[in-house]
C-alpha cells in the first residue's frame, strides 16, 4: 500500500515539474537582460532589424526539442551569423554566465507569438 501511495505522490511530482507552470518564463527578466547585454540592437519582437525578429526565430524553432539548448549554445559560443547583406559575423556573446538567466531569456525567445 505504502509503495503504491509513493509511487503516486512521484508521479504526481514528476508531472508538475514537467509542466509549463513549473518552468514559467519570467519575461520580464528576459526583456530586461536582452535589452542590457545589446540584443535588442539587432533583434526586435516581431519585426526584422540586422537580424531575425524574436517572432520568427520562436517560429523557427517551434515544436523543436533541442530547441533551447541549441539557443544557449548560439547566445553563449559565438558562432558564426549570417546578416541581411550575406556577410558573417560572430553572434555577440552574452556577458552572463548565469544559467538559468541564459535558459530564461531563451525559452522568452521561444515562446514569443
């Protein structure tokens, strides 16, 4: 009966930590990280500056399940980015090496309408 109840109480907690309330987005925060480390210089939300609108990359990527980490990696490794003229250049790298702040503005990113 005890294995039962535990097996339930766990199953229960797995479930609500996989939920998207369990990993809200604090947009907030996000818009205010991508404004101070200059995304917003080349990204806007839903039109197209030097770059992609935060719109069509959430688009983009949508459905995708390797989706944020493959973000982290592109806002943390400077990989290379191709502009709207065809010229490359290195994605700026962001200045925080908080996690959880890179893993936030991301899954803001992705979930942009």
């Amino acid at each position: 009966m005890k294995v039962k109840v535990i097996t339930s109480l766990l199953a229960v907690s797995g479930a609500f930590l996989l939920s998207p309330a369990a990993h809200a987005v604090d947009a907030d925060a996000a818009q205010a990280l991508a404004k101070k480390e200059g995304c917003m210089k080349c990204h806007a939300l839903d039109k197209k500056k030097e770059a992609s609108s935060y719109k069509e990359i959430a688009k983009k990527w949508a459905g995708k399940p390797d989706a944020q980490a493959k973000l982290v990696n592109h806002i943390t490794s400077g990989e290379k980015v191709k502009m709207e003229d065809g010229s490359e250049e290195d994605h700026k790298i962001i200045k925080t090496k908080d996690v959880a702040e890179q893993k936030n503005l991301v899954d803001w990113i992705l979930s942009v309408k």
